[in-house]
C-alpha cells in the first residue's frame, strides 16, 4: 500500500506516466520562443524587455475579470507567423509536456484564431502543427493527437467555423476531435435570442459527429451548469471542458453520471481566472464524491506557470486527494481520450506496467528508509 506521504515527493510525481486532454497549444507557448520569433521577424511586441514580457503574459494572481485572462493570447498568438515558426511552438510544446512524462497528449488548436495573427492559411497551420508535433513525436516518447475547433469570434470574417470543421477533415491522421466553445463573442447560443447562433452550433457539431469527430465542449466555466446540459442535448457533446458549474444542478450531475461524460478540469486555470475563488472553494472534491467522471488538465500552461506534475502535487497536497485516487484519474483520462480502441488498450497496458514498475520502486526505497 503507497501512502500519500511518499508519493508526495514531485519526483515521484513527475515520473508518473500521464494523460491530458486538455491544454492549448497557445497557451503553452514558451515565453523565451515568443521573444525570439519576435526579433528574428521584426515583429513588434509590447514590450521589448523578456522580464516585462513575462509580467505581462504569465498570470500570477487570480483575475477580477475573466477575459484578463485571455488577453495574453493575443500576444502569444504573433509567433505564428508562419509554417516554420508555428512547427517550432508546437515542437516545443510537445517537449514540455513529453518532459514531465505525458505519454499521450490531445492538443487544443483554433485554426482560425492562430491564422488570424499573420494572415496564415488554415492550411499553414495545420501543416505547421503537424509537423512540429511528428518531429517532437520522433524525438521523444509520447503521442499527440489534435482537437481543433474554431474561435471564440466566431463570426470572424476570414476562417468560418465551417471552414474550420471542413479543413480539420482533410487532416484526420491527427485531428481526432473537435472543440467547440459554449460561448462565444457573440454570445451564448441557447439564449433564446440567439437562435441563429444556437442552429449553426448545432449544424456544426452534428456536421463533425457524423464526419468522425468526437465532440468537446467548453462549457460549465464561466457559463452556468445550463450550459453543460445545452452542450450534451443539443450538441451531443462526448466530453466537456471545464464543466464544474455543474455541480450547482443536481439534474445536471445526474445527466452527466448517467451518460458518464467525462469533465476536463483544469483546477490552477480555474483559480487563476477568478472562475472559482479560490483552491479551497474548488468543486472537484464534490464532482468526484457524486461519482463524476473527471480527469486532470493544464489548459494553458504557460499563463498558469504549471506543468501536469505540479497539478497532481496541488490535488493530492490541497485538495486531499490520495495516490490511489490520483491513479484512477490518470486512467480516468486514458480511457476518455478519443483513440480508437485498440492504441488505448496498447496504451492502458503500457501505463499498467509502468505503474507496476514504479510503486515497485517505491516499495524498495521505502524498505531500505526502515
Ligand atoms: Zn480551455
């Protein structure tokens, strides 16, 4: 039996094999990578100074205001300038997560958004991402496949959210989902005064089930626990992102146990966006208690200034969580990820052997300690 005290230790963490279905691609962008584009394409930032770019882009006490949160996004956003640099951001994207042992990675893009820096194609990006993300595959022991959906401006006039949906298609050897937000800058779309918006919503997302993508749906955030019930009834979302409003309607835990929809929570996000007031008040202890199925995620690393270790630390260290309920998360997230069948099942057998190997470990040092 491993006891928390043991695996407390963030080395023990950080050699643990990892999942995560939930982090952004620009939201991982190092910092250091983004100075460097910057000066080697003329681009101009708002500061020339790394130190103040820093201040400006991490995000080290909670927002009053949620789109604060965001706002670093449209700095980072400039290193995709083009097919070379955007392949550079996602190589190293890929490594982060690689170096703290996530062994299999579901990607967030916003094709669109990305495009809309440099003028890029949907193409330059795609064909950007995917190759970034093989070279680091090559390099290093981990798979990433990629949720790509559109923006939060949804009505942007360049890059539709159809187009979007269209081009994610033509590369299904690694998008293998696809994310739609539950808001938008124009809106919530199942307010009643947002018909048009909720029918392209749903247009799209049955356009994307019926093509071979899976659904994910960021909802349950900042929106209210009605949102997450829109995006399974109307969306026939497969996944959530976020979703721990839902914990404020019964009908909607109910739902999403029945259904066993996994969540995405993202708890350093959660704090630092102000979306939940603080690690204490934070509702995954209660979404697990009703039987939940929820798993472990950085959303974007690089704001938050936290790896996937450093989470798993916050969960068992704060919220009280046990390794052995740490664990189930881990394969909580595996058995969620949109693989087909087969690479989870080589998956879930590698990550059993893993696990054996190293409590074994850790049995032994603990031995010798007596
Ligand atoms: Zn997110």
């Amino acid at each position: 039996m491993v006891s928390s005290r043991e695996v407390d230790s963030f080395a023990f963490l950080q050699s643990l094999p990892k999942v995560e279905l939930h982090r952004h691609l620009i939201g991982s962008i190092r910092i250091e990578t983004l100075f460097d584009i910057a000066t080697k394409n003329s681009i101009s930032l708002p500061t020339d100074d790394l130190h103040g770019l820093k201040n400006l882009i991490e995000i080290r006490k909670p927002v009053p205001i949620f789109r604060q949160f965001l706002a670093p996004l449209n700095i980072l956003g400039l290193c995709f300038h083009d097919k070379k640099t955007t392949a550079r951001v996602t190589y190293e994207a890929v490594e982060d997560a690689a170096k703290d042992n996530v062994k299999y990675l579901e990607l967030g893009i916003s094709p669109a958004f990305e495009a809309s820096f440099h003028h890029l194609s949907l193409e330059e990006v795609f064909e950007g991402v995917i190759e970034g993300l093989r070279r680091a595959e090559e390099r290093y022991d981990i798979k990433v496949n990629l949720l790509a959906g559109p923006t939060f401006k949804w009505r942007e006039k360049i890059h539709s959210p159809p187009q979007v949906l269209e081009t994610s298609l033509r590369y299904k050897e690694k998008v293998v989902g696809f994310g739609l937000p539950a808001e938008t800058k124009e809106g919530v779309p199942f307010l009643r005064w947002h018909e048009e918006l909720k029918r392209e919503y749903a247009m799209l997302a049955k356009r994307a089930k019926e093509s071979g993508l899976p659904l994910t749906v960021h909802a349950g955030e900042i929106g209210s626990a009605q949102s997450v019930m829109d995006a399974i009834k109307h969306l026939k979302a497969d996944r959530i992102g976020h979703g721990i409003r839902s914990v404020r309607n019964p009908r909607v835990l109910k739902c999403l146990i029945e259904k066993r929809i996994p969540l995405e929570i993202c708890i350093s996000s959660n704090v630092k966006s102000g979306v939940v007031k603080s690690l204490n008040e934070h509702p995954i202890r209660q979404l697990w208690y009703h039987g939940v199925v929820i798993t472990i995620n950085t959303d974007d690393p690089t704001l938050c200034g936290i790896t996937l270790t450093k989470e798993y630390r916050i969960l068992l260290s704060d919220l009280k969580f046990s390794y052995a309920e740490l664990k189930k998360l881990i394969f909580n997230a595996l058995a969620s990820g949109f693989l087909v069948e087969k690479e989870k099942e080589h998956l879930n057998k590698s990550f059993q052997r893993r696990f054996a190997k190293l409590e074994g470990l850790l049995n032994i040092s603990l031995r010798f300690k007596q």
